[in-house]
C-alpha cells in the first residue's frame, strides 16, 4: 500500500531514534501484528503519525507496565474494539435524535375507532 500524498511519514531508523529502540525491536513488532506501518515503492518502512502514536502506546505497555507482547496483542485489540464500539454508538446516538426530531415535527396522528 503506497504512502499517502500529505502525510507525515518516518523511516525505521527515525522512529528507532525518536523511542531510543533498536530497529529490530520494529521490526518485531511487525511481525507480532502490533504495528502494520506503510511501505514506499522502494520497500521502506514509512510510520505515520498514527503508527507512533500506536507504538507509544505499546512501548508504555511493555516499559511502564511490565506487559508482555501476548498481553499487548491482547490489550490493543481490545482497545481496537473499544473504539469501534464507541463509534458504533455515535452513529445509533445520531440516528436516535434524528427519529425523535421527525417525530417531534410530524402532525400527531389519529386512530378512528369504528
């Protein structure tokens, strides 16, 4: 998948840099599933904003609270999930308001009893 027009992307050896890891730590993850970064037509790893947010994300996991990487697959799908659910939400939150203010701006209606 080629790297987007307009976005930021940085190479292994930046984002290495950046969180004080060696490359293959990067590389690791990838192949655990923890990181999908982009490629360039050359190949090259490219980490979008989105990727180091997500890396922070597991490096706070595995530093700060002693989690193991089957336990970060675990605890970032779960978070994945999260999201979606909470997006899903929005969406029925939305459609909720947008039912209840048809209904508020239709005429009532009347049953004839025969």
């Amino acid at each position: 998948m080629p790297a987007k027009r307009g976005q930021e992307y940085f190479t292994i050896s930046v984002v290495s840099s950046m969180f004080n890891i060696h490359p293959q730590t990067l590389r690791l993850y990838e192949r655990e599933g923890l990181l999908r970064p982009e490629r360039s037509a050359g190949n090259t790893r490219l980490y979008s904003r989105q990727d180091i947010e997500h890396l922070s994300t597991i490096l706070n996991l595995t530093r700060e609270m002693g989690v193991n990487l089957a336990g970060v697959t675990i605890i970032m799908d779960l978070l994945r999930k999260l999201r979606e659910v909470q997006e899903e939400k929005q969406v029925l939150l939305a459609m909720r308001e947008a039912l209840e203010a048809r209904l508020a701006s239709s005429p009532p209606r009347h049953s004839t009893s025969v």
